[in-house]
C-alpha cells in the first residue's frame, strides 16, 4: 500500500511529462508542488526557469538553482502545476489550505494549461468539506465574515497567519458548494475580499490523481 506522499510523489513525476522544453514553469504551492520542484530540479538544464506562486515555492525552486522569474518578465506561461484541497470530476477546486490562493490564481489565469497533481484523497463529488479559504484585506476581517455568514458560512479566522501579501484569511466552514462557479463570482463581489479559494471559473485542464492502482489521467 502506497503513503499519501508516494501517491504525491508519483503524480509529481507525472507532471513532468507536461513540462515543455525551454519553457518558464508556472509552480505551486504546497506538498505536492514540493514533490514537483524536486522533479523538476532534476530536469532544470532543459527549462528556462519557474514563476512561483508563494514565497516559500520560490526558496525551494531557488535552492534547487532554478531561476525564479517574476511573473511581469515572464509573460504568459505554457503549464502552471499546483495541488488542490479538494477537486471534483468537473475539475472544479478548492485552494488555498496553504494561504497561497491570490498568486496561486494568479499565475493560473496568466497559464495556458492547468496540470493538477493531488492524491486520491483530494477528489470529492461536493466542494466545501475542506473549509473554503478567502483572503481578506484585515480592514474588511468582520465585515467579511457578517457577509459569509448571511450566505451560510461559518468563517474562522486563520489564527497566527499573514499572507505573502500581507493580509488575513477566512477559513468558511459548512459550505455546501452546488454551484461553484456562482459562489466564486459572488465571493468576489463581496468588498475587503482580495481572492476566494474557489478555482471554478479557471477550472484545472488535466487532473494526474494518484491512487493505489497508479496515477489517473482526468479531464473533463
Ligand atoms: C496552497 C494550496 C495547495 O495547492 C493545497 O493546499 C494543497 O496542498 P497539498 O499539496 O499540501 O495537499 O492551494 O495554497
């Protein structure tokens, strides 16, 4: 029987495949976009270098010597790889457990492709059983929060965290979500909201979803 971090592992090395040569890499954040730095080390003479989608991916990519670019120099990008916190068959997402939601869509939006490594634990029919991360400018913290409640929410501040851009998050608990793509916009709407952790307007292009009977290619 595989850990969850072999299953990571094994989709990290997948995503390789979907790396073309000489491109500027679009990376994530989180566990498994860990897994993928490292793989991508291994290969790092046949890119050009990475946009990183948080601080702490830009030190691992930097410890690896791969060139760390920022987004604005690179331009659009040809793959952006990134885990989730929960994914459905639509290839719909929650992100953003890691606090790295905003550079996360960010880099997103400005890629081609959306390759998305997760273990099998990540796919799920409903969205919103892995609370739904908002980042929210501190200002707006409680009015935020008296929005989300009135949509059903139960939001929690995310104690001791401040984003890479210096903000808070919200943590929603109690979400049901049946139409993410509505709830995004809503979000969004919502004044002090910097990003929501719903990728459903931008959904992922291919889901590589790591099970014990090997790694799954999905899309949709
Ligand atoms: C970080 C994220 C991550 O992609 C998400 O939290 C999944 O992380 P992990 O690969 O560690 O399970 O959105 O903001």
């Amino acid at each position: 029987m595989l850990s969850q971090d072999e299953l990571k592992q094994a989709v990290a090395k997948a995503a390789i495949e979907y790396v073309p040569f000489d491109c500027i890499v679009g990376v994530g954040t989180g566990s498994t976009a860990n897994f993928f730095i490292d793989e991508l080390a291994k290969i790092k003479n046949k890119i050009r270098g990475a946009v990183a989608s948080s601080e702490a991916s830009a030190k691992r990519l930097q410890s690896h010597g791969i060139e760390v670019l920022s987004l604005n120099d690179a331009g659009d990008l040809q793959v952006y790889v990134d885990g989730a916190d929960e994914i459905t068959r639509h290839l719909h997402m929650v992100k953003g457990g890691g606090g790295a939601l905003t550079r996360e869509k960010i880099v997103a939006a400005a890629s081609k492709k959306f390759i998305c490594v997760c273990d099998a634990s990540k796919l799920v029919d409903v969205l919103g059983k892995f609370p739904l991360p908002i980042e929210v400018i501190p200002m707006a913290r409680s009015s935020v929060a008296r929005q989300l409640v009135k949509l059903g929410g139960q939001p929690a501040l995310r104690e001791g965290f401040t984003t890479d851009n210096g903000n808070l998050i919200l943590d929603v608990h109690g979400l049901q979500i049946m139409n993410p793509v509505e709830l995004e916009s809503t979000l969004d709407h919502i004044a002090g909201v910097v990003t929501n952790g719903l990728f459903a307007r931008r959904s992922a292009d291919v889901l590589l979803l790591g099970t014990p009977d090997g790694v799954k290619t999905m899309t949709f």
